[in-house]
C-alpha cells in the first residue's frame, strides 16, 4: 500500500483506498473520514488497527470497526 496526498494533509477530508498497488485490479479497499483531531477508519477485514494511515491522517483519535463485514464460505 501506498498513500499519496495530493497537495498535503488537510484539516478535514474523507476518502476510499485502494489498498491494492497501482497496477493491481484492486483487491481490498478501506475508507476514512478525518475532522480536525479525530477521524473514523473504516477496513472491511475488521479489526484492524490502522498503522500506516495513522501515521498520515496524524490525528489524536481513530475510530475503527471492530467487526469484519465479510461473508466467508
């Protein structure tokens, strides 16, 4: 995985990532929302604490899903 910020690291922003690499076909994905010192992490897998995003959305608090939403067979 690789994060990239197109123009730094705002206040407030909220995306969804491609955790796979750039010419991958795109087999995970995760999402965040950041508001000011606080943002919300969202990983279908679940119970993942997120360390590298952590380190980008440099926020004091992470609100993370604890509970996976897969369905496996």
């Amino acid at each position: 995985m690789h994060i990239t910020s197109m123009g730094g690291i705002y206040r407030n922003e909220s995306s969804i990532v491609n955790l796979d690499n750039a010419k991958g076909s795109g087999t995970h994905w995760m999402a965040y929302m950041k508001r000011r010192n606080r943002a919300v992490y969202f990983n279908n897998f679940g119970n993942l604490q997120p360390l590298k995003e952590s380190r980008y959305l440099d926020v004091l608090q992470i609100e993370y899903n604890a509970l996976s939403t897969l369905r496996l067979k």
